[in-house]
C-alpha cells in the first residue's frame, strides 16, 4: 500500500510516499522513509504523531493513503507575535 509521511521544519518541509506492506505501523513507515536520517533532531520518544491532523500512537496501523505526520512543539517569537491588550483582543478605549 502506498502511503506519505509529512514533516516540517521553519526553513526546510518534506512530503515523502512510500510503499509499505499491509500490516504497517505508524513507527515502520516512519523508519522506513528516512525521514529520521534527514532530520536527526526528531525524538519519536517526545513528538506527538499523527495520520491527517488527528493524533496516534506509534503502534497504530495505516490504511493505504494515509498521511503520517510528525509534528514538532510550536513555538512563538514574542517579537513577531501581535500583542493583545484587553480581553478578547478588543481594545479597551
């Protein structure tokens, strides 16, 4: 069966399909894609997982088409974040 692994980094993303056997997990298609060769700071251990935007654990089992993605914590650059006074980000005048 054919299915893709998704990953994404702030300056580099990849979309990867891949064939895999019918009783394949989530931890063997990711394995098997090199995408942790390519992105080494990967920790399956830490980062949650997914198949099209709804999370699963490592042993769950793929469908043919799925969508196998590793998501990274999301982080914020006060800088570049819009500041909101008030409740509701309505300004308070």
């Amino acid at each position: 069966m054919q299915i893709a692994v998704a990953y994404s980094e702030p300056a580099n993303q990849i979309w990867l399909t891949i064939e895999m056997p019918d009783d394949t997990t989530v931890q063997s298609a990711i394995e098997k894609s090199g995408v942790l060769r390519m992105f080494p700071g990967i920790d399956l251990t830490v980062q949650k997982v997914g198949i099209f935007g709804r999370l699963v654990k490592l042993d769950a089992l793929l469908r043919p088409g799925d969508r196998v993605e590793i998501y990274r914590p999301i982080t914020c650059d006060a800088q570049t974040v819009p500041r909101r006074d008030g409740v509701g980000g309505e300004d308070d005048e």
